[in-house]
C-alpha cells in the first residue's frame, strides 16, 4: 500500500460525542447511521453487502486490511459502505489470493477511512445510547456545514432503501439448464446466496423489488426467494401485496433477513428497530424443535416484534428460532404454507456456516412442492 500523507478526521455523532482519528480514502463529508460489526475476517464482504448501504461502519476487530482484498469475494459490484472506521489500517497486505490493497478499492468507490479510533470506546457508546447517525470529515473540530450535514441526515426509520440497492432489470445467475427454477426478488441481494442456489442444481431469475407477483409468477418459478437488504421494512409497502399474491398459488418461498421480516409485516406482524441491532459473525441461535444452537452471521438493525411463544398479530405464523442474547424472533414459518424465513444469513460469506443446511431444507420444500 502506497504512503498517504495524514489527514486530520473526525466521526461526530449526533450526541455530540466526537472521535478523533486520521481521514484516508476519499476526504468527502460522509454523513449516515453508525452501525459496528463484531466479524473478525471478512472485511470485503462486509463493506459490498448491500445491507449495509447508507451506513458508516466501525470494525471491532483491531486491524483490518492485513490480507488485501481480491475480486472473488464482493458480495456485489462495489462498497456499499457510507464509511469505515477502524482502530489500525495494516500497511502491508499477505494472501496468494490477494490483488490490492483496501485503502486503494475503497479509495476508489469514493469510501473515506476513518483510521486511528478507539474503537472499543465507541462500540461501548453505540451499544450503550444507540445506533445514531454520524458524520465523517476531514479536520480537527466540525464547522457549521458538517454540523448542516448532519442535521439533515436522515434517520434509517422510514427509509426504502431496497429501491435504491436493487437491480434495475431482471439477470439470469446459474445454468441455464438447471432443473430447478427460483425467482429471487432482489432487495439488496449478496452474490453468495446466488452461488448457493446454484450449487444446489438451480438457475435463478434474480428481479427488481418491485415486481409485481403476476409478473414473478410469469417466470414459472419452482420456488420464490426474498432477500437481505437495507432499510426500514416498514416502508417497503409494495412488497406485502407482492408476497401475499405468490403465496396464495402455494409456491414455496424462502426469506432472509430482510425477506424474513416482510414476511412477518405480509402476515400481520409488526415489525421494530433495535437499539443497536446484530451485526457480526458469533450471534447464537436456538432452533426451537430441535432445541440445537446455531452460531451465525447477521447485518439487521430491525426485527419482527414477537417471542418463543407467539408473533402477535401473526396468527398464520409460528416461531422456529431465537435470538440467544435478547429472545428476539429469529426464524418464522407459515403453519400451513410451504413458507419459512431467517432473519440470519446461512449463506454466511462472511461465516459462520452452522446455518447452510437451510438452502437444502429450501430445495426439499421445491421437491415435494413440484411432486
């Protein structure tokens, strides 16, 4: 990695608590919710999820960038990050599959770095007050425009950011010849879950968030897929209508994350934002049937109100999975319909893998379904 010359920069939030640290990448005014990861590895993935657009990110791990980064992993076709923040850049990277350095491909998305932070204090603070919104700038103290800027950031509640992350137009991933067809709305989608499916002898047919479901239906799917994405899913209001009318012909679907709490709000459930949600590689997991406890992966700062016992106003809906650290609803599936939902990723990328055995359990219901 090339010397930079040392930026003064600045992380205010909107409590007034301000961090001091070294600005590298781009040294734009940056202004988003803070959020913090707990993942170890897998910083490439992490910053091209799609779910985290809109978001300045802090690491917890203590440095990052010590092994480059490659064009195999992104998880879409660029950063998706607002902003990093981190306790240590690594000035050299090592791994044989490694083709530059982190500073440079952030650099080159226009993400800003913001280097030098004493991470486990505002982890602390975050965990403490809140996710909140944020500032990154270049200087020592914030002048009146940053201090504009971040008034007039809005907050993540109400925000459809699916629309803005989805795909324009409908993609084919996986062989054509396949014999299983899934349709896979894209609110955010992350390339691993593609690969998964097709590794699991399917083609997808991956289409914008607002397609309607005469439309998805159209394409004849074995079974309907609903993805990850950011945002508040509240005010994604067109998808209810959209899942409702696919269900309705009992095609088998399956949800993740985001998906898995539009299927909650299709069915009557609420759903709420957390004070500072699970993002991370190490949240536990309890299967309820089987009382097994999965260690998963997880980016979702809301979550489908509702316990062990019930999801209220859900009826039709039973819980398969909590949430180990706060009892929050972390699976669902319809009591009749061939529906089921993670509000985790078992795609993982980055890991853990504790929960891939849920794409199998998708494809056994697209096998019974098709008879």
């Amino acid at each position: 990695m090339a010397d930079r010359a040392d930026t003064p920069g600045f992380l205010l939030l909107e409590d007034g608590t301000l961090f001091r640290g070294t600005l590298r990448g781009a040294a734009s005014t940056t202004v988003a919710e803070v959020v913090f990861t707990t993942n170890m590895s897998g910083y490439q993935e992490v910053f091209t999820d799609p779910s985290y657009s809109g978001q300045i990110v802090v690491m917890t791990a203590p440095m990052i960038g010590n092994y480059g980064v490659n064009p195999s992993d992104p998880e879409s076709g660029a950063p998706q990050v607002a902003g990093v923040v981190v306790r240590e850049l690594s000035r050299h990277y090592s791994n044989w599959r490694a083709e530059g350095d982190l500073v440079s491909y952030l650099e080159a998305a226009q993400v800003p770095i913001l280097e030098g932070i004493d991470t486990r204090r505002l982890t602390r603070h975050l965990r403490t007050v809140g996710v909140m919104r944020g500032v990154c700038a270049a200087g020592e103290e914030p002048s009146a425009e940053v201090l504009a800027a971040l008034g007039a950031c809005p907050s993540m509640e109400g925000l459809d950011l699916a629309s803005r992350v989805t795909t324009s137009a409908s993609y084919q991933w996986g062989n054509p010849q396949a014999d299983r067809h899934i349709v896979a709305y894209d609110f955010g989608i992350k390339r691993n879950i593609l690969r998964l499916f097709d590794d699991a002898g399917c083609r997808v047919t991956v289409v914008p968030a607002q397609t309607s479901a005469e439309e998805a239906l159209d394409l004849a799917p074995d079974g309907v897929f609903l993805s990850n994405g950011p945002g508040d899913p509240d005010a994604i209001a067109y998808a209810p209508d959209t899942i409702r009318g696919i269900a309705e012909r009992e095609v088998p679907i399956f949800g993740i994350c985001l998906g898995h709490q539009l299927l909650g709000l299709t069915y009557g459930a609420a759903t709420t934002k957390m004070p500072y949600g699970h993002r991370g590689g190490n949240h536990p997991v309890r299967e309820l049937e089987t009382g097994r406890i999965l260690i998963t992966s997880q980016n979702h700062g809301f979550a489908v109100e509702g316990s062990a016992e019930s999801i209220p106003g859900a009826p039709a809906l039973e819980v398969t999975h909590v949430n180990l650290n706060d009892g929050t609803v972390e699976g669902l599936r319809h009591r009749e319909l061939p529906i089921f939902a993670v509000q985790y990723h078992p795609e993982a990328a980055p890991g853990p893998h504790d929960a891939r055995p849920l794409f199998q359990q998708f494809m056994e219901s697209v096998r019974k379904s098709r008879g």
